[in-house]
C-alpha cells in the first residue's frame, strides 16, 4: 500500500484546475506548468527508487482489494515510463514559453498538456484493463483538442485522420476487454494472467488477444496500421509535437508490452511470428518513408514508426536481453525524439521553414543549433558513443543470440538509412547556403529564447550521458525485463495468494 | 436471448463497417455511432444474460439469495456511454469545423495535412 503511487496522476489533473482559474496570467501559468512538471519528475524518481530498492509498489485505490477494486501498480517499467514522462513533462512545459503564443494560450494549451500527461501517467500506471482504457481516453481527449488547437487546415484535415484511426482503435480495445471479461469475469492484469490461463479454448483468447495487438497496434504506429501518424504529427505547434512524439505512440508501446507479457504471454499462443514480422515491416517502411519526405517533422514522424520497429522487435524476440533492448530504446527514443522535435522549432525559426527546399545556411549563421541537432539525430541513428548506439546494439545481440539473423540484419540496414535522412537534414538545412529568395524575406532573425534553448540542451546533455555511461539504465532496464518475463512477483503483489 | 443479441450486434456491425467505408465524414460518424453501441452490446452479452433478480441485498442479510443479475458490465456500459457521448460530441463539431474550413466532406479531396507540394502552407508555420 503506497499512496505515493496516485500523486503522478494526481499531481497534473491539479494543475489543470490551477492553470485554467489562471488563464489571464501567462507568466503565471507558465510557472505554475513547470513547477508542476518538475514535482512529477521528483515524484517519479521517488518511485522508481522505491521500486528498485523494496519492490513492486501497489496501492489499491479507496483500500477495495484487488481485483475488486481498482488497483495502481508500479513496478520497473511502469516507474521508469512515468519518470521519462517526467522528463518531457519539464522540458515541454518549459519550452511552451517561446513558442505557445496568446492565442493558444486563450483556447486552453495548458490545461490540456496537464490532462495530457495526467493520462499518460494514469495509464502508465493502472493495473486494470478497464481503468487502462478510461486512461486511453482521457489522454486522446486531450490529445485531439491540442492537435487541432489553432484550427489551420493541415491541422484540421491531420485532425480528422488521428481522430477517427484512433476512435477505431478504442472501439477495438473496448470490445476485446469485453471479451475478456466475458471469458474470465475479472479486468485486473494481475487476475487476468492466472485467470485466462485457465480458459479451456486457446483459439478464443488468441483471437481476443489479436484484438488487442490491433487497437495497440494502431496507437503505437506499427505497420500496417500506422497512417493516422505521419498524416497529423506534423502540424500542431513545435511543443504540442514533441510530446505527441516523445509520448503518445510509445503509451501505445508499453500497452503491448505490458499485455503480451501480463495478460497473453507469448508462450501461450501462437502470435510471437506475427509481431516480429510486424516489427521487421514497421521498421523498413517507417525509414523508408522518411527517405522520401523533404518536410523535416515529416521525416521525424516516419522515423517514430521505425523506431516503434526496434521496440516491438525486443517484445516479440521475448528473451531478458531483447526486453531490456526494448525497454532501453524506449527510454532513449523518447528522450532524442522529443528532442528533435524541439530542435526542428529552431530550424523553423531561425532558418525560416520547416521544409527542406527553403531553408538552409544555418550551419554559418547559427552553429549551435548544428551542434545540437547534431547529438540528437545521430543518437537516433545509431552512432557511438551516443544512447542510441547502446539500444540498438543490444537489439541486435538479442536478435543475434535468439537465431534471427535476418532480423538482426534488418536492424543495422535501418539503421544506416536513418543516417540518411539525418544527414539529409543535415546538409539541406545546415550546410547549404540559405536559398536567395528566402534570404531577401528575412527580416531581423528573432533573438535567441533561452526558454526554448534549455529543455534542448539539457535532453541533448541527458542522451550524451546516457551514452556515456549506460550502465545504470542497462541495470533498471534488465530488472523491467526480467519482471516482465517472471509476473508471478507482479501477481503475488497485486492479488496476493489467492486463486 | 443470447443467439438474438448475437445476431443483432453482428448486424450493428456489418452496417457500421458498410458506413464506415464511406468517403463522406457524415456517413462514417453515423458508423462511429453504430460501431460504438454494437461494443457496448457485447460487454452486456459478455457478463451473461439471465432473467433473474436485481443485485439488491435484502436487508439484514449478508448475501443475496438466489441469482441476481451481473452489475459489473453495466457499469463498464455505463462508464463507456459516458466517454463515447463526450468524443462523439467531439468529433462533430471537428467534423463542422472541417466542413466549414476545407469546404468538403469528401475524404479523398482533403490533401492539406499531407499535401505532394510539400509546401509550408500545407504544414508548419501554424504559430506563426
């Protein structure tokens, strides 16, 4: 019993209330947003401290016994998604000043980024199928108001496609978890994995468990299910992306970790094969897509899908080593992701354009933002010493030692052509020279915004120390893994002895 | 009872499906709708259908007696309505705005989010 475990929940829907009394007051709501952030991450360390040292924490909300009540669960995954979330939590909120106009301000930004990750936390954290989708929903509300806040008509037609993918995707959840329900009567995770080893017609919960691999499947972007996403990331402000980018899809990600090792575990049905040739695919059309976009979000939006690829692959290869890769990607992409995100913001502003054709010369002009572009993107890529060289490297130990050589293969070709579209957006929007007819436009370039500067410096900080040094994190990783492939601590935890 | 439910929630199905189909954003909400209250006709059908007593306890006693229906389900229906009703009313005024920017409720003529331009107006620059 841990009541400590609500607070990151707890913690944004109160500011939400806060920020909107004080929707008159930008320099207040924009302390009040960063306060808030850096409590959640505080309160999310707190967590994963006490995760690591005494073990999964539970609290059973309004003290109903699992798997009666609902039931907050925090064990190594969900304690390290929830500080992650933190991360970005701060960096967005602190962002949000250079770049969230009056406007935005007036139609809600920031009580809708606290319901935002008041959701992303709460799913994060539920041990209760049902509560998970309650969670979903709350995060998509949010999230479909902040992606068409300013109304244009990218962000309107964008809108129009996330919305109705994702509804779909809820519908498919909802119907599988009544399903669920049906065959085994409990919606606790930690129930549910006794209970549905118990159902006597493996064909039934496997094709529930395809329903599931679906409406996950959509929220994180794998293939073929991921065109709502490069449709719509693109076109809300610089702030709102990040965190769509850094977050939304890999909630999708934790879910389908989170159910096929609690509630349908591999080794009970026969969808191992399906995943894997699902992450092969997500990976090479999500970079090859990026290669041929010349819009820079656009090409970080294909290159979420890619990634996706990695995690899922470490799911589905479903060994300790490969878990951690997974768990150890997730925490690197989103960091880097978000990152570049923000990063593409001062391309825009300092370069004039988020499009490749008509931007240019920054490398002269500001050096800085090179360098910073720089740390990020070839993280992404894969490049020593950075976190991204790590995550993939034990990707594809694990591909390597599990036989999948095709797999492993897969994984390194995707990876140099990610270099690619790095280095295209390298040399278009830092080595060439600014295009003339831009250069004659340019009216004074807008004074440095170190609200803007320092979340993106201090991430770019975060994934050199992470390469630096990723022991620590290859530790908290593996521990997730191995609580992962072992949940009987997870259920003893939960639902104590019975049944 | 069940074989009824059955056939009418396949039913909801199969229609929602055919609107969803749809290239027009009307047709495809009114799917949305059907598709929603189809789901929630299987969470009912999932917690058993039986004719049998309200789950009201008597008073001075510890448990029901006899069968009582399941309650559970209803309130994940219940709970479902409530979130359904609030993204549906969502999504049409997203819908209205749309019609009333883009000019259109064709799915196909609505190219601005990923135009083949590529150019800043169909994406970026929106705080500007």
């Amino acid at each position: 019993m841990n009541s400590g475990l609500a607070a990151p929940i707890i913690i944004p829907f109160a500011t939400a209330a806060v920020v909107l009394l004080g929707r008159h007051q930008p320099t207040f709501q924009h302390a009040t947003s960063i306060v808030a952030a850096a409590l959640h991450l505080a309160i999310g360390a707190w967590l994963l401290n006490e995760v690591h040292h005494s073990g999964i924490q539970v609290l059973h909300v309004a003290a109903w016994q699992a798997p009666f009540g609902i039931a907050l669960v925090a064990d190594h995954l969900s304690a390290l998604m929830v500080v992650i979330t933190g991360v970005i939590y701060t960096a967005v909120s602190i962002y949000s000043r250079g770049e969230i106009n009056a406007d935005l301000r007036r139609r809600g930004y920031y009580p809708l980024l606290h319901i935002l990750v008041g959701g992303i936390s709460g799913a994060f954290l539920t041990g209760d199928l049902f509560n998970l989708y309650v969670w979903f929903e709350v995060m998509l509300m949010a999230s479909f108001a902040l992606l068409v806040m300013g109304k244009t008509r990218a962000q309107l037609d964008g809108g129009v496609k996330y919305v109705v993918i994702n509804l779909i995707s809820t519908l498919l959840f909802l119907t599988g978890l009544g399903l669920v329900y049906g065959m085994t009567g409990t919606l606790n995770m930690a129930h549910l994995h006794v209970k549905l080893k118990m159902v006597s017609d493996p064909g039934l919960v496997a094709a529930v468990a395809v329903l599931f691999l679906t409406a996950f499947g959509i929220k994180s972007g794998l293939f073929p299910l991921f065109f709502w996403l490069p449709a719509s990331y693109h076109t809300p402000p610089v702030a709102t992306s990040a965190i769509f980018a850094g977050l939304l899809t890999k909630v999708g990600v934790y879910a389908l970790i989170r159910t096929f090792t609690l509630i349908f575990p591999f080794e009970d049905n026969g969808l191992r094969g399906l995943v894997l040739v699902a992450a092969a695919a997500t990976m090479i059309v999500g970079v090859l897509g990026a290669a041929t976009r010349y819009h820079i979000r656009r090409i970080l939006s294909f290159h979420i899908i890619s990634q996706v690829g990695y995690m899922i692959l470490g799911l589905g290869l479903f060994t300790p080593l490969a878990l951690a890769g997974a768990v150890f990607y997730l925490l690197h992409h989103i960091i880097v992701k978000a990152n570049l995100f923000l990063i593409s913001g001062l391309i825009q502003r300092y370069g004039g354009s988020f499009e490749l054709s008509r931007t240019g010369g920054l490398y002269r002009s500001r050096g800085w933002v090179a360098l910073l572009f720089f740390i990020p993107a070839f993280s992404l890529a894969g490049f020593p010493p950075l976190s991204g060289f790590w995550a993939k490297m034990i990707l594809i130990r694990a591909s390597l030692e599990a036989g999948h050589f095709v797999l492993a293969a897969v994984a390194a070709v995707v990876g140099l052509l990610t270099v690619y579209s790095m280095v295209k957006i390298w040399s278009e929007a830092f080595w060439k020279p600014q295009p003339e007819a831009i250069k004659d436009n340019t009216v004074a370039p807008p004074r440095l915004d170190a609200w803007m500067l320092a979340p993106i410096v201090a991430m770019a900080a975060l994934t050199v120390l992470i390469g630096l040094s990723p022991e620590p994190v290859y530790q908290l990783a593996r521990a997730a893994a191995d609580e992962l492939l072992e949940p009987g601590a997870y259920v003893y935890t939960v639902i104590g002895t019975m049944r | 009872m069940e074989v009824v439910l059955a056939v009418l929630t396949g039913g909801m199905v199969a229609g929602s499906v055919f609107l969803m189909l749809s290239k027009n954003l009307v047709r495809f909400i009114f799917g949305l709708v059907l598709a929603s209250n189809a789901v929630n006709l299987v969470i009912f059908a999932a917690g058993r259908l039986e004719t049998s007593q309200p789950p009201l306890i008597p008073e001075n006693a510890s448990h029901a007696a006899g069968a009582v229906a399941n309650s559970l389900p209803q309130a994940l229906i219940l709970t479902a309505i409530v979130i359904g009703f609030a993204l549906l009313a969502f999504i049409f005024i997203l819908f209205l705005c749309t019609y009333e920017t883009l000019g259109t409720v064709d799915t196909e003529a609505m190219t601005d989010a990923e135009s083949l331009a590529e150019e800043d107006s169909a994406a970026g620059g929106t705080h500007s």
